[in-house]
C-alpha cells in the first residue's frame, strides 16, 4: 500500500483493510526494532559495567542470597473469659465465634447467657 510515509490524509481516505494491513507491518517492525534496542542497550550496560569493574549482579543490586525467611509474629497469649462447667478444660477467650460447647446450651436453654460461663479468672 504505503512506500514511504503516508500523509495524514492518505491514511484519511485509507480503506479499512488498507489500515489494517498497514498496522500489521507497523506491529512487526516495532518488534523487530524493540528486540534490537534491547541488544544494543545490553551490550551498553555489559560494556559499561565491565569497564568500571562490576558485576552486573553488582550493579543492578541483585543478590545472589536467597530472601531471608519472614520473621514470624510473636502471639500474645489472650486470656480465658468463659469456661465450660461441664469440662474446665474446654474454654474461650471470648473472640471469634463461640464454641460448639457454649452455643448447644445457650441453644438448648433460652435463660442460660455468657456470664454463666463466666471464668473467675476473667474477672
């Protein structure tokens, strides 16, 4: 279509085809170009570093190391507030949802509320 750089109003009156076509091409050369500026600017940077006497590793402060492990968050140990009669084993802090425990009585008895299972401690 195009031989040489189209006027504006060239591409005005361009087909729809025609401007496809022409996109296409345009498409492909600037890939083609891109892939040569990444060369030339690779060469540069390797040259450049080499002449100053640095890794590139060096330069771009890339480490070789691994990341260090995230440091894991220190838990506070949260207090008892409420305590299962039946089994002071079983208890709660009060955060979250209740326990199965505590909510098939509070379920099962409509007087019953979380300040009978208060724990002494809690207080």
């Amino acid at each position: 279509m195009f031989n040489r750089k189209p006027k504006p109003e060239e591409l005005q009156k361009a087909t729809f085809d025609e401007l496809l076509e022409l996109k296409v091409k345009v498409d492909d050369l600037l890939r083609s170009r891109q892939g040569e500026e990444i060369y030339t600017l690779r060469n540069k940077v390797t040259a450049a570093s080499s002449a100053l006497g640095i890794s590139l590793t060096e330069l771009f402060g890339l480490s070789k190391k691994p990341d260090p492990e995230p440091k894991e968050r220190k838990r506070r140990e949260v207090k008892v507030k409420y305590r299962n009669p039946d089994n002071p084993e079983e208890t709660w802090s009060g955060r979250g949802r209740p326990p199965q425990w505590m909510q098939a009585k509070l379920d099962g008895n409509a007087e019953l509320t979380k300040e009978h299972f208060q724990s002494p401690e809690a207080a």
